[in-house]
C-alpha cells in the first residue's frame, strides 16, 4: 500500500519595517521576515523605517536564535552608477548569514553571480513573472524562489508548480496594485518617484470621470464613487486549504510600512489558521466569526482579487473611503507652449559620445501605419505586440511578408514586436507567432518581458530588441540580456534626461524614446466593464468596451487615453503627448544608437507626416549641426498633424537618482 505523503509545512512570510514589527511578527508565528535596508530597497516613504546595516546584523541574529529565517529586499530598479556601492552590501549582507536577497534588478542578478554569493536569490514580484518561460529564465539565472505575479489564478499556479522546481511564493495578505507589477510608470513620469523604486505616489489611487474621448461627454457609471483604481486589499484567509493545494511555498503578507500593532495579530490570525489546516486536514473548518473579528482591524476592504479568476468590480472600493492615506493629487502635465518650443530644458551631452546619426525607428499599431512609416523615412519599424481598438485594423499574419517586402526594397528593417504582458493561457499564440515567423524574412523580435525574451530566445535566431517594459538601466542588466541574443535595449521611461544621458556608451546600444502617446499603467481589470456594468470580460461581459474610445478625466482636467487590447487588457496614458522635436539639438552627440516614435494609437496619415517632419529634422541636424536651427514652421507643422497637448513627460518630471 502506498504511504500517504504528508504535504509541506507552508512558510508564513512577514514583513518588518522597524525592530518592534520585527519582534511582534516573531512573536506571533512567522516562519520568515522580509525586511530593507536603509538602501537599495522597495519601501523608502519614511526615513523612520528600514534597517541599518547594525540593526541588519541584530536581526539576523535575533531571528536566527529563534528559528525564523530573515529575506532582505535589494529590489530596487538601479543605475550604473548607483551599483557601485552594491558590492559591499551584497558582502556585508553575505556576512551576517541572511536566508535570501529579493531582488528586482537583472543586474543585482549578473553581480551576485560575479562575486560567487551563495545567498539564495529571490525575484521579486516587480520581476512581473507571469508565465512559464519567464520563470524558466529565472532558473537558468540561479534563482531559487519566485514571488508571482498577482494577476495569476490559484489554478494558474498548481499548473507552474507541476512545470518547475522553483519555490513559488504569492502575495496572500495586504495592499496590492491596480497594474501589472513593475509596469506602473505614472508616479515616476510625472513625480520622478518611481514604483520601480520604492516612491511610488499612487496615481491609481486618484479619483478620476470616465468619458467618451472622441466627444469629451462623461459617462455616467454604475459604481458609488470616483476612484476606479483603488484596489482593495487581498486576503486569502478564508482559502487557505486551496492555496495549500496550488504549491505555494510561502504566503507573503504585505506591510512593511505597518506599524507592529497591526503586523502582529495579523501573523497571528494566519498562523492559527495555517496550525489548523496543518493538523488535521479533514476536520478543518474555517471559523467565520474569528474571521468577523478579523475583518474588524482591516485597512481596506478585502478581495481574494485575482486568485481565482478576474474579480472584475467586485476588486475595487470605488467611495475612496477606506484609503488610509492619499499619497498624491493630479497635478497639470508640464505643456510645451508657443513661447517654450525654442528654448530646449534639456541639458546637452557634457562630451559628444559619438556623433553618427542615430536611426529613427517607429513603432506602429497597424499594417497601414507600419508602412506609412517605411514610407517617410523610418529606419527601423517595430509593429505593436497589442492589437488596438483604435486602431480598427488589428495585426495578421499574413501582415508582416508585406511589410517585410516594402522594408526591404526600400533598405530599412522590420522588427516584429511581441505583447508586453503574456500570461499563461496566451503564451501558446505567441509561440505559434514565433514559430510563423522564422518563415518570415524580418530583422528582429521587440521583446517586452522575462517570458517573451526566453521564448524568442529559446525558439528563433534572430536579434533580440529589449523594450522598454523590460526595465533596463544599467550595464550589468544589459550585459546578463545579451547572453540571450539582445543587441540593443531601450532607455527606461521613467528617468529624467540627465539619468539617460549616462546610459549610451555601456554594454549594448540604447535606444531612446523622443515622441509619442506614454503608457502609465497596464492593466487586466477592464476598467469600462466594471464601471459600466459591473463585469468583466469571464463573465460574459456586452463588450462596452469596443463600442466607443475612452478616456479618464482626473481632477485636474486632464484627459488620459484608455485604450482596450484584443486580450480586453487596458493601457493607461499619460495626458500629453511627448514631443521633443524642437529640442533635439540636446540629442547630438547623445550616444543613442536610435531615436523613438512611439506611436501605435496614431493613424497610418498622422504617422506618415510624423515620421516624415523627425525624418527631415534629423537629416538637418546631423548632416549639418553648426548651422541647425528649428523653425517655428516646423512646430506649427507638428501642431497641424496632431493637436495635442505636447509636453516634455519624464525629461523633465522623471527619477533623477540625486535627489530621488
């Protein structure tokens, strides 16, 4: 007969921000504590959190001494120049024997590698591991355990734990995100504090109108407030025995920013909970009116969100009233006026790098915009993973020989871009994608996540294009990428142009972004299913969303794009356009190996006089740079083709890592 094989004991993971949370959460039963340091750390709001190295080293110890086992967050997004005290760290951290480093950063990755630690490493969930490829280049890298993306179902994950040896950790408990984690860039754009950096201001935590972006006329809605976004907090106390089942190793309770009177009858709850389940399986019996009193010393209200399946509204405490703190308030975009356009604010190159004209590449929402570009002069054209509803004319594949010819004849290249988030149940189409195309005669993949990189890798030859969703700013994470056949990586959205300026001239070329619509966020909560009729697209939902384009108003006036994927996924924008045609005089000398339009809500007329006035201006100043100057016709030209508001987004507003 075969012996019953008792399950493993599941980790409770607690969160410590100062030493009394740190004793509190001991105390009520954690098997583990994650915490920061005073840098290179998630959580940087207030100075009077976090750990110095001696408080580190106390704590190790003191957690040590009583069994539990202590992670340390290095999961910030990092610059070059800002790596170069992390060897220290890294050793010190070595030193007094923590159990593992949560980390973000490829670099963090390639630097723990080249100096033999023998800390396990964890990703972050800010490494947006959704899929299956993902985590399976997370393995080839040395990683021993991966926090998952949020947005995957319980289901999801029992069917990774049977596909992979790597410990699988999930958020259970706490403050979650309205976007796809590390794919927030809104606080970072236009507050220069990045979610990517432990800053994040919560613009989704703003209250917003929805409207009908082509007549301006606000929509009336079926939720009883304004704040959209603002996420309630998970909880899966209730469905623990179910989340025994899915593999998860460890339950990762959110709150290190919580005060130790809170942090520890939480602890509390889940460890007797958890003790229950352990004990005897069949007699366990959820205790509802323990969990009454439980739901009493809440922050927000509670939601399982998305682990069994898109929660839809139900995800949402659209009144606003249970926010414990507003972080930020919309604020006017900073709009390039008539006065501005001839007085570049951005800094120039200290030394000319390298002078060669840089390509104009354009990335493009359609098979008409696509050629439209190659037609007025674009370099490189990367055609959108994301089919669109705007655009009305969504990717095929009999699109891409096509375009493909007329790149070709016209000796320019075609880079077939790939979607930014790819999960579990839409990775079978972009394998097919991949596998058509090698039959294809294109010149590379715009790869957007660790999935999509492996996937390309693993499955084509050809070059490999790092977009900007991949989160890459410094040498370290480029170099780790191109031993996965990337040639080139695109500078973060969210940095300032003093921070991009560093950029050029390390490990792979880098392309910059000069123009166009900026994503702020990337959802899989359709936002006008829920607000309109209180669904998503699981529950058989009347399709709103491909009935009109929408917008969301903030309350400062300004009008963010909407915009709906063919996977009903919603992409947020900032609400001026990026233009800075009259201030690419800054951009000589730069170093950057090719310049942006990033323009795939644009129609195939707008991109085609885009394309062309870049084209023309680019010629001018390269070929000729002691004599360049932008006319005036040139921006009123601009202003013709598209109206606007324009502005200078993160060159201005973005991380700027002195005084971040």
């Amino acid at each position: 007969m075969a012996k019953t094989q008792k399950q493993p004991r599941i980790e409770l993971l607690a969160p410590a921000g100062n030493w009394e949370a740190l004793e509190a959460v001991i105390r009520a039963g954690a098997d583990a504590v994650y915490l920061g340091g005073k840098k290179f750390n998630m959580r940087l709001h207030r100075k009077e959190f976090n750990f110095t190295e001696e408080e580190l080293r106390k704590g190790a110890a003191y957690s040590h001494e009583r069994g539990v086992k202590i992670y340390v967050t290095v999961n910030n997004l990092l610059t070059t120049a800002e790596t170069t005290e992390l060897p220290a760290y890294l050793s010190f951290l070595q030193e007094i024997e923590v159990d593992g480093l949560i980390v973000q950063d490829l670099g963090v990755i390639k630097l723990a590698g080249e100096m033999g630690l023998t800390i396990p490493l964890h990703s972050s969930v800010m490494m947006n591991a959704h899929n299956l490829e993902g985590l399976r280049l997370l393995e080839e890298l040395g990683i021993s355990r991966v926090i998952l993306g949020r947005e995957l179902t319980l289901a999801d994950i029992k069917l990774l734990h049977t596909q992979t040896s790597l410990e699988l950790e999930y958020f259970t408990h706490g403050d979650m995100c309205f976007a796809q984690s590390s794919q927030c860039y809104h606080s970072g754009m236009l507050f220069g504090k990045s979610s990517n950096r432990g800053r994040c201001l919560k613009p989704c935590r703003w209250a917003f109108e929805l409207l009908d972006r082509e007549s301006g006329e606000a929509l009336p809605v079926q939720v009883p407030g304004p704040y959209f976004m603002a996420v309630k907090d998970i909880c899966l106390l209730p469905f623990l025995p179910e989340v025994r089942e899915a593999g998860i190793c460890s339950l990762k309770l959110e709150g290190r920013m919580r005060p130790a009177q809170h942090l520890e009858p939480l602890v509390g709850f889940y460890r007797r909970i958890l003790d229950q389940l352990a004990e005897d399986p069949i007699g366990y019996n959820f205790d509802w009116e323990q969990f009454r009193e439980f739901e009493g010393s809440r922050v927000r209200d509670f939601s399982p969100l998305y682990s069994f399946g898109n929660p839809g509204a139900d995800s949402v405490g659209y009144t606003g009233e249970r926010e414990p703190r507003f972080f930020s308030k919309a604020v006017k975009e900073p709009v390039i006026t008539n006065a501005d356009w001839e007085n570049s604010p951005l800094p120039s190159p200290a030394t000319l790098k390298n002078t060669e004209k840089p390509l104009l590449s354009v990335k493009a929402g359609c098979k008409t915009a696509a050629l439209a570009a190659l037609e007025s002069g674009a370099d490189i054209v990367y055609t959108s993973g994301e089919s669109f509803i705007s655009q009305n004319e969504p990717w095929m594949l009999s699109d891409f020989p096509e375009i493909s010819a007329r790149a070709r004849a016209l000796g320019k290249q075609l880079v077939a871009g790939l979607p930014r988030i790819v999960m579990p149940w839409e990775m079978g189409r972009t394998l097919y994608f991949l596998d058509k195309i090698k039959e294809m005669d294109i010149d590379g993949l715009l790869v957007t996540n660790l999935g999509t990189i492996y996937a390309a890798a693993k499955n084509t030859e050809l070059p490999l294009y790092a977009d900007y969703s991949c989160n890459i700013a410094n040498r370290r994470a480029a170099c780790l990428l191109r031993g996965y056949r990337v040639v080139q990586v695109t500078a973060p959205l969210e940095f300032s142009y003093e921070e991009l300026l560093a950029m050029p001239g390390q490990e792979l070329p880098v392309e910059a972004v000069i123009h166009g619509s900026l994503p702020t966020m990337v959802s899989d909560h359709c936002l006008p299913a829920a607000v309109l009729e209180g669904t998503t697209k699981h529950r058989l939902c009347s399709g709103l969303c491909r009935t009109r384009l929408y917008g969301l108003r903030d309350t400062a006036g300004q009008v963010h794009a909407l915009e709906i994927d063919q996977d009903c996924r919603n992409h947020i924008y900032m609400a001026n356009e990026l233009a800075l045609l009259p201030y690419l005089s800054s951009f000589y000398g730069a170093g950057f190996a090719a310049l942006r339009l990033e323009i795939p809500l644009y129609q195939a007329n707008q991109v085609r006089d885009i394309t062309g006035l870049y084209r023309r201006e680019i010629d001018l100043l390269w070929d000729n740079p002691a004599d360049y100057t932008f006319a005036e016709s040139g921006w009123r030209q601009l202003l013709r083709i598209v109206q606007g508001p324009f502005g200078t987004g993160p060159y201005t507003t973005g991380v700027k890592v002195a005084s971040d």
